[in-house]
C-alpha cells in the first residue's frame, strides 16, 4: 500500500445519550490539547463545538461539528454529532466518516435508545473504540457501573484504562495503567501533574495492569506464549498488542473522569493519539468499497494519496457568512483547492471552492488535502450529504449513508401568502442541509407537509427557517388521504338535456359501476353497440366520469379501485356534443356510486417498533387499541421487534406515546402498505368531522 496523508492522522466521533457530557468533554479534549485559552461550558454558552443559535437556547447540540486540533505530533480531527434520537441522522452520517469511535457514558445511567442505534451502527461499520466514562465525580457513578452497563446493554466488555484516586468521596485524579503514573489535573489551568502512583493504590494499579495484559495476551497466539513463558509483557509488546486488538475490535479500552473539573482528560487524549488507528492503517483492514457509475461494477480505494482522488460528503452546512459548505473525508488520492472533480453521484462535473479546517465556528484555510484527511470545501453547489466527488478519469461512487425514515409529520400553513414562497426555498435549504427532513405537497390533500425524526427535530426545523429565512408557519396535524370505492355493481342513467333560443344540449348514457381489487385504481370499458352513442363521444363520457370520482358521495374523497362500463344511451344529430355527454356521464356515475355501496378506505402502515422486553406488553397492547394486526414478533439481543399493520390516522402522534411507554428506549419506522376498509362505526364520523373542519379528519 502507498503512503496515506503526511503526518499522523486521527478521525474520531464522539457518541453518547443526550446528557451524557459529551459536548463538555469535547470542550476538556480542546482545553488540555491547548486548542483553547480556557475550559468552554454548556450552561453558559460558551462551548465551541455548540454554537448555532438553537444549540445556545437549548443547551444542547443539534448539528454535527468538527473540532480539528494537534496532539503529540498528530492531527486529530472530532466529530461532534449531536446525541438526541429525534437528530439520529447526524451521529450516522458523521461514524461513515471516521475511522474509530469515542463512546461516552454517563456514570450513573444506562444506555438510551440512541446509543444502542449508534452502538449497532458502529458494529456493522467495523469501527474501533475508545469509551469514556464521564461523571465519575457525582454520587452512584463508578467504573463498576459502567462496565456492568456495557455488559448487560451494549454486549461488550471493555478494559479499563485507569485506576480513580479518591480523597473520601471526591476524586482526584487517575493512576493511568498504562504509564505507571497518578495524572491530576483541574479546570482552571492546562496543566497535567505526574506523580508517582500512591502507595495504598500500589496493589489495586498492578491488578488493573495484569487484567489489561491478560486481555490483550488472548488476542494473538504470540503475545500469549509470551505471557506464559514470562509472566509478564514488555511494554513495547503490551503497546502493539493493544493498538492491533483495538483495530480489530477485541479490545476496547476505558477511560474514566470528570468533564466539567477537566480529570481524566490526558490519558484519554494520549490514548486517542497513540492506540487509535491511522486513517492507513484502517484502510488497510478495510479498504473502501465503491462501484464504477457508468457500469455498476464493484471497485475499491486503499487509502493512498497516490490513488485517484475520491470523497464522501458527509454533511453539509449554509452558512451565513462562508456560504454552502460540504464537509468530505478524503478516501484516496489529494485534491486541491479550486479544481475541478467529478460528482459520481449527480454525474455532473463540480468546480471546489476554498479549503478550510475548523474548530467549531472558526475556519482556517488550507490549499490542499490528502487521502485520510476531512475537511470542508465550500461552494460546491450540486454536491448534497451522501455525495461522491472523485476523479472524472478514474471515477468510483460509494455508497449512500441508510439515514432513518421520518416518523412525524405535520401539515404546514405559511402565516401570510407574501411567506409561501420564503417557506418552500427556506424549508427545501435546510433538507440540502438535513436530508433526514422531508418535504412535500400532498397532490390529494393540496397541504404542505413537513416530516421528521420527532417533536424535536420539527421544532428546530422551524426555528431554523424563521431565523435563517424569515419565514413563519402553523402547524397541524396532516390530513389523512382517505380514498372512497364501491362495494356492489350498479347501473344509473345520466341524461342532460337542455333547450336554449339555438342549439339545445344533449346527453343519454348508461353506465355500470363494479368494484375492483384493492390497488388496481380505475378501469374504462365500452360495450356500447348499434352506435346508441356515437364512439367520438364516448371519451367525454370517460372525462366526466373521472371528474366525477375526484370526490366521491361519502365524504368528497377521490374515488378508487372500481370499473365503470359505458354500454348504452342515445344521442341528438344537433344537439349532442362532447360537452352534453361529460355532463351525462358525471350524473350517472354519481346516480350509480350512491347505490353501490360506497365505502371509505384509510391508508394502512406496516410498522417495525423496536422496544426493550419489559415493555413489550404495553406496547402490543397500545397497538391493539389503535386498531392494529400484529404480524410478528421476533427477539433481539435486549430488544423485540414488532412488526404490525396500524392505520395512519391512529399513528400521527405515535412518537411521544411511544417514548412515554420505553422510557425514550423503543424506536419505530414505518412505510405505507395499503388501504383497507373504514370500519362503519367510524366511516360516519369521519365524514362528519371532514365536513365540520377538514383538519380534523386526522384526529379521530
């Protein structure tokens, strides 16, 4: 394999729950990398990794940013993704563009929903990992609770790293096993003391190290002969056996601290730079797998900077003052700025603007980047979150990112007609910016419909485009797009006659209306003999006839899944026209439907729920009462998943009850499977409401 980028090269993201510190230990990461003056904090706003607008009003972070520092020698580039699961497709789109992954945890709870999702995600993906266990200074937290957490919730057993020394119950610092040395440290300055491990903490140390040699010993045959033969393992072989284990996932290092008081940072930060691969050494274990776009056949990038030039856009950000900015991890090859590459994914050629690094909000521009590097280019305006942009002589197109499907939607009315237009550019922006948000105009209902990941993700949506675009919108529950058909075969005659001062008009036709197999949508037939209506009038009998079922008799919805047969009538050699036979076949068609008995049919949804076991009940139960069939139930790991058939109407405010039953720990998604009958004793009620207020047939 060819040399990858100069110098050494980490990509790291860092997930959590929400809640976890993980934005904090970013802020401790920069301050004792010497990145920043002084320690930033999430109360006061004052962290640079959250600074858009709504990550400051909600303390929290929304949206995915780089933090890009040097330590030892070695250039690490963090990923700080925000941790919610309503923001999912954030963390998922940032871990395709790393080559291992800091898993943070909270001392004192378990692991939510969203870690699980991040945890199987990194799993497929084959990434490294370093954990971290943050609060290690409040009541309940301990080293003990964390690894009996990812024991029983993650499935995996990691190593600790460090030893806490504690002074009653406060602690002080961290025995680092690896050098044999007490670290302390505090939040007021970046500086490390390294001091000789304390005698009473002598025995529990040289137990932690012998665990850290055992485990590492058992991942490679040579290591082990060693072990047995020697009892023990020199450093420089305790060193490598543990950095080749953590590339192959068999060893996952813990380290433990405090955030906010800035402990435990330093073994953690050497340990980033030192045990975590390369972006080289990763490619090497797992090359990047494309294919060529004219011919679909499959191709791969080994990580050189001697390779043709590919990247995968993994995120892209409007900002106000830079512009358009495509965030790419560079796969192979280099690429200055300014150059004109290939976008395999839009097949169309894209000319790069300026390079920048960042931390945070603060961009630094370079002129150029190699294979293993990340980076962010600016005004590359046809390039979108999942992108491939690569060489035009030698080009490759990788995989899209599998972002979650929304699961919340709501119909959306501009405040005032002068904002319709702010709302649609504004709104279609930010889904360049978030493609986990969806945007649509319903051809049936004629709404505007807004869809996400959860209340959150909507709510942020939409201070975004009053701050960014200055537009204001009402919310609502979206209408359901009920569909109306037949039961029964009916005939009806439609006659339209009418005599004016000249030319009178009319109309005769007989029509027959059958219904049709769920799906199979609308089907014209003649069977009209003798010429009783002459056939360059039968088209307009069609036309008036599918007028007509675009509101049905029941409640005005179009009408689907039926036959209708012209098959006799009579005309007028002066008074028929194409116009008279329209007329005619809309009232029979209408005369039939009202004896056919007419039906209502509502969109059905195949559901997948993922929830913990013990709430399994409760959630089939809640299911039941929504009017849903379970389909099947199958285990996995600490979770089932339930796969039901649920209508629409009983699932627009599925995401919240499904939070309150888990806990936050169930997740679900779901795609439209069909229509299915209204049962009779809502069919009325429906009607009624949509009458009353066409909003509220989405609230029964």
């Amino acid at each position: 394999m060819g040399n990858t980028c100069v110098g050494p090269i980490r990509n790291v993201a860092i997930v959590s729950n929400v809640g976890a510190g993980k934005t904090s230990l970013c802020e401790a990461i920069l301050f004792a990398a010497g990145a920043v003056p002084i320690l930033g904090s999430v109360a006061q706003g004052t962290t640079l990794s959250d600074f858009e607008p709504e990550e400051l009003h909600h303390r929290s972070s929304v949206s995915t940013s780089m933090l890009q520092f040097s330590w030892n020698q070695t250039a690490i580039s963090l990923l700080d993704p925000p941790g919610a699961l309503s923001l999912l497709g954030e963390p998922l789109s940032a871990l395709r563009a790393v080559d291992a992954a800091l898993i943070v945890l909270d001392g004192q709870t378990g692991v939510r929903t969203e870690l699980s999702r991040l945890w199987s995600r990194i799993g497929e993906l084959g990434l490294p990992c370093l954990f971290f266990v943050n609060g290690l200074d409040r009541d309940g937290a301990s080293i003990e609770r964390a690894l009996e957490i990812c024991r029983t919730q993650l499935n995996c057993t990691p190593i600790p790293m460090v030893v806490p020394v504690r002074l009653g119950d406060k602690v002080e610092g961290m025995i680092d096993i690896l050098q044999e040395r007490f670290i302390r440290s505090g939040p007021s300055a970046a500086k490390v003391e390294m001091l000789p491990v304390p005698a009473h903490l002598e025995s529990a140390m040289k137990e932690a190290r012998t665990k850290l040699i055992e485990t590492v010993a058992e991942t490679e045959d040579t290591l082990l002969d060693a072990y047995v033969a020697q009892g023990d393992l020199t450093h420089d072989a305790l060193f490598s056996g543990l950095r080749s284990g953590i590339l192959a996932r068999q060893v996952f290092p813990l380290y433990a601290g405090s955030a906010v008081r800035n402990m435990g940072v330093w073994p953690l930060l050497n340990a980033m730079a030192a045990l975590l691969p390369s972006p080289g050494e990763r490619c090497a274990a797992h090359p990047s797998q494309g294919v060529r776009p004219n011919t679909g056949q499959p191709c791969e990038r080994k990580g050189s900077a001697q390779e043709p030039f590919s990247a995968y856009v993994f995120k892209t950000l409007i900002d106000p003052f830079v512009g358009r900015l495509s965030y790419c991890r560079l796969l192979s090859g280099t690429v200055h700025a300014d150059s004109f590459v290939w976008n395999a994914s839009k097949q169309a050629r894209e000319k790069l603007g300026h390079f920048y690094t960042l931390i945070g909000k603060q961009h630094t521009a370079v002129t150029s980047a190699s294979a293993g590097e990340i980076v962010a280019i600016g005004k590359v305006h046809n390039a979108h979150t999942g992108d491939t942009l690569c060489d035009e002589k030698d080009p490759i197109c990788y995989p899209a990112i599998g972002l979650p499907r929304p699961v919340l939607s709501f119909g959306i009315e501009a405040k005032s007609k002068a904002e319709i237009d702010k709302v649609s550019l504004g709104l279609h922006t930010l889904i360049e910016e978030d493609p986990t948000l969806e945007f649509s105009r319903n051809a049936e209902t004629k709404e505007m419909v807004l869809s996400g990941l959860g209340q959150l993700h909507i709510d942020l949506a939409l201070e975004k485009l009053h701050r960014k675009f200055g537009a204001d919108v009402t919310l609502h529950t979206p209408k359901i797009p009920y569909h109306e058909t037949v039961q029964a075969t009916a005939r009806a005659q439609g006659k339209y006659k009418k005599q004016t001062g000249g030319h009178g008009q009319y109309g005769d036709c007989w029509l027959e209306v059958a219904p049709m197999p769920r799906g199979n949508g609308f089907t014209f037939e003649q069977r009209v003999v003798g010429g009783a209506i002459p056939r360059n009038f039968i088209p307009a009998v069609e036309k008036g006839v599918r007028e007509a079922m675009h509101e049905g008799m029941l409640g005005g919805f179009p009408v689907v899944d039926i036959r209708v047969t012209v098959y006799d009538g009579s005309y007028h050699v002066v008074d028929s026209s194409e116009m008279s036979f329209k007329i005619a076949g809309s009232m029979a068609f209408k005369k039939a439907m009202a004896t056919a008995h007419p039906v209502l049919l509502e969109p059905m949804m195949t559901v997948e729920i993922e929830a913990p076991t013990d709430t399994v009940g409760a959630v089939m139960g809640d299911l039941n009462a929504r009017r849903g069939r379970i389909v099947s139930v199958s285990a996995n790991d600490h979770a089932e998943q339930i796969t039901a058939l649920v209508p629409l109407a009983e699932l627009l405010k599925y995401a919240p009850v499904l939070n309150s039953m888990t806990g936050g720990r169930g997740s679900y998604v779901m795609e439209f499977a069909r229509y299915d009958e209204v049962p009779r004793e809502l069919t009325a009620k429906i009607i009624e409401q949509h009458k009353v207020e066409p909003h509220a047939v989405a609230a029964h």
